[in-house]
C-alpha cells in the first residue's frame, strides 16, 4: 500500500428475522442475508440502507454494519476510542 493509497476499513452488513424485537437473536442463521464485505463506511451504509428499504414491510427483518476492521486490529480501536 502507497502512502496514498487510503487505508481499508473493512465492513460487514447483514441482516435476517429477528425472534423478537427486544432482541437481536436471528430465527434461522441459515436464512442470514449476507449482503457484502465493503471497503468503507459509507459504502457499508449505504448497502445497510438499500437493503433495510427493501424489507421495510417485515418488521422483524433488521440489517446490521459490523466494522470489521476493528475485528482485524482490535489494538488500534482500543487507541482511537480512548481520550
């Protein structure tokens, strides 16, 4: 990676039916919309955005942004949350 190349911040949107609305417990892990794996946030949420309208008459469908990159590096979350 060239020093102007932007650093990827992986993230992850998915979602499926919930169980309950108080809860996040998917009814079926198999029925999981895997929607992708983009290389920022606002990609990621605009994909979350598409697909929660898309479903937006099933109340129990939710989608999700999961970062990823603070997975992969958990140490450079830790430095960049804390004061």
């Amino acid at each position: 990676m060239t020093d102007k190349t932007p650093k990827q911040l992986l993230h992850l949107v998915f979602g499926g039916e919930l169980t309950s609305l108080d809860s996040v417990e998917f009814r079926d892990l198999k029925d999981l919309d895997i929607v992708g794996v983009y290389p920022n946030y606002a990609e990621a949420h605009a994909a979350w955005k598409a697909a929660a309208q898309r479903t937006v008459d099933n109340a129990m469908m939710r989608y999700f942004v999961v970062h990823i990159h603070r997975l992969l590096e958990p140490d450079d979350a830790i430095v960049k949350a804390s004061p």
